[in-house]
C-alpha cells in the first residue's frame, strides 16, 4: 500500500537569492535589482517582507535560470544557470549568494 503524499498549500518560491557586499560581508538591499531569466521569461526577484536580504522568485515555477543581480556603483553579476526542478507537490528551492564587487 502506497501512502498517500499530503502536499502543502504553501506557494514555493523556486530561488532564494541573498546578495552581499564582497567586501565587508554585509547585506545589500538598497538599490539592488534581481532578475531571473529562463529562455524569454524574465522575473524580477522581491524582497520578503520580515527578512531583510532574502530576494525569492520563479513561484512554482520550474525551469533553468540566469540570475542577474545589478546595483550602481557595483560590477554587475551573471550567474551560470540554476536548474528549479519540483517534487511531488512543489518546487525544490535553489539558493544563491551573491559577492557584489564594488567598482
């Protein structure tokens, strides 16, 4: 006999994505812009209300994406792609740090 899965009603964010000065170690929050593309698709990222530096998106939503994290005064960065892939009920969250490098 199988069990049954009881999956949650929670909507599952496919990336979490945390970006920090590479300098000093601290969030960055301010003016930072985060964009998840997958082919033509384009997101982007919000902050989570209640944590501070947590950026989620691509909601449920499986597919291989380019996180680009942009911020004035900072080197832009591209990630390599971040495959979202889903389980039984939700997407498995992928989770990314990012090091500004000031200019």
């Amino acid at each position: 006999e199988i069990d049954p899965i009881f999956c949650t009603q929670e909507f599952v964010s496919g990336l979490h994505v945390t970006v920090l000065d590479n300098a000093t170690g601290q969030p960055l929050v301010e003016g930072v812009t985060v964009t998840a593309t997958d082919g033509t698709y384009n997101e982007t990222l919000e902050l989570v209300p209640g944590l501070e530096n947590l950026f989620i998106g691509a909601g449920e939503r499986v597919g291989t994406y380019t996180i680009t994290v942009t911020k004035s005064g900072y080197q832009t960065y591209t990630s390599p792609p971040i495959a979202v892939t889903r389980d039984v009920c939700h997407v498995v969250t992928q989770s990314l740090t990012v090091n500004l490098r000031s200019n």
